[in-house]
C-alpha cells in the first residue's frame, strides 16, 4: 500500500507551506503539488484554497485530514500486527515532552525498551508542557510525558511515573520587594510582588487557584512559555515564580534560585505517559506502554 500521497497531504495540512512540506516529505514542491491535484481529482473536490501568498484547509479537505489521519493509523495498526506475529516490532513513536522531562524520564523509560526493539524509531519533539495533551489528542505525536490534568480527557490512557512537588521560587540573592516575605505573609503583601508565571497548563491553573483561594488578585510581571524561561527569569531577579520541583532540580540556574515555603501547599504534579486509548491498539505504542510499571 503506498500511503506516500496521503502522508504528503497531511504535511501540507499541518504547515499550510508548500516549500516546508517538500522538504519534511523529501520531495520537490512541483511533486508535492502535482500528488495534492491527483487526489483532488479523485475526490472531486478543493482540498485547499491557494493564491500566491497563502495556503488554506477547505471545509473538505477537514474532512479529507481526519480521514488520512485514521486511514495511516489503522494500516499501521494491522501491519504491525503482522509484525507482532513474527515477534519484530519495526516503525516509529513520536513522544513529545518538556526539555526537563527529557533529562528526567527518558533514559530510564527508553534505554531497556531499545534493547528489546532495536528496529522501533523513536522521534523525540520538546516544547511547552502546556501542548502536551492537545497534540496527542490531535494526532501530531503518538505519546507525550505530561503532568495529569484535573480532569483527563475521556479519550486518554495516562500511566504515572513520578510525582513532583509544586514550588513557589524566588532569587536567591534576595532583592529588596522580597525580604520578608514568608508564609504566613499577608494578602496585601503578596498582591506587589511581581509573578512570571506559566501562560497555561496545570501549574498556571493551580497557581490561579492559590491566589483566588485567599483572595489576592496576583500582580503579574510576565506570562512565559516553558518551566525553564521561569527559572531563568526568577534567577535574573525579576519576580516570584511556580515550577515543578524536577525543574529546578535538573536546572543549570538552581543555585540562583530558591524555594519558598507557602501556606497552603500547591498540590503535586503527577506525572505519567499519555496515550490516547485508540493508540494502544497499536503493538508499537503497547510495547512501550506495557514496559512501565
């Protein structure tokens, strides 16, 4: 089966860039052109509008995305179940995950499961934790290692692995807005110090929580993506942040830093790999997914 035309379609939905997708895909731009009119031709619809400047979905070509998308997955669901028969896994995982996560997880989670499927690929793609759960419900990536969210969504398998404590940090070499404040400071106290905080995810959730809880409307100095840019701005002495502990523990910038005793406690990251159900029917992801205990 030649899923080529389909793989190159799903590129050019992903990046609505003719000249990216030809290089992700190692095909010219004219290749890539000529197989996007082939399949238009066979569905007898537009499956993008194009001009000189950009590149859109059409409604059908929407359409024609969940379609490629779940027409790959299930082919190769059943070839690598051919493979599962012959007891040789070959293929690739996408696993998404933060810079920090992959200093603290991955060699112990992938080193063993290497040794048993030599011929599985694994491509690693880091960025926002915040991103996690919306690319592997969308498809982009295969797994991700992510902190658990208050409510998981109904489509989700999630296996811990750790948990993490949630911090408040300061600069170690403390500033002047900073003396004094302990946990047991007041709300007014509190509401001038400037936070970096996380511009979603669950730390910003549960920060926000903190603050409504006692009553604080927090003065917010800067709203950052990624646990590491907070570490570095906290350092640099710009305010008070929220990261998980693993960040600050696997941090190059953790002795500039300091954690602040607060009163209550921010509830804990759980942190585990996410999949989502219909993934693990897959023997490539099962295989990773079953070697966690």
């Amino acid at each position: 089966m030649d899923t080529r035309p389909y793989q190159q379609f799903l590129s050019l939905a992903d990046t609505l860039h003719f000249g990216r997708s030809s290089e992700l895909c190692h095909v010219s731009p004219s290749t890539l052109s000529r197989t996007i009119r082939q399949l238009e031709t066979q569905l007898g619809v537009t499956l993008f509008e194009r001009d000189n400047r950009s590149v859109r979905l059409t409604h059908e070509g929407r359409l024609f995305q969940r379609y490629a998308r779940d027409t790959l997955e299930q082919w190769d669901v059943f070839r690598h179940s051919l493979m599962a028969e012959s007891r040789e896994l070959s293929g690739e995982i996408s696993i998404y995950c933060s810079v920090t996560a992959s200093y603290s997880f991955l060699y112990e989670l992938l080193s063993e499961f290497r040794l048993r499927h030599p011929r599985i690929e694994l491509k690693l793609h880091t960025g926002d934790p915040a991103s996690a759960i919306s690319r592997v419900l969308s498809g982009e990536e295969d797994m991700s290692i992510t902190a658990r969210p208050e409510t998981l969504p109904a489509q989700l398998a999630f296996k811990p692995i750790a948990t993490s404590p949630l911090l408040f940090i300061a600069p170690r070499a403390m500033p002047e807005w900073l003396a004094g404040l302990t946990a047991t400071t007041d709300a007014a106290s509190w509401g001038s110090i400037p936070m970096i905080l996380s511009e979603s995810g669950l730390a910003r959730e549960r920060t926000d929580a903190w603050f409504r809880q006692l009553g604080i409307k927090p003065r917010i100095y800067a709203q950052v993506a990624g646990n590491e840019a907070i570490v570095s701005m906290v350092g640099l002495g710009f305010g008070v942040g929220v990261v998980p502990q693993i960040v600050v523990d696997n941090s190059p910038l953790a002795e500039r830093i300091q954690a602040l005793e607060v009163d209550p406690a921010l509830t804990p990251y759980e942190v585990g790999l996410c999949v989502t159900e219909k993934k693990l029917r897959n023997p490539l992801i099962k295989a990773l997914w079953s070697q966690i205990r």
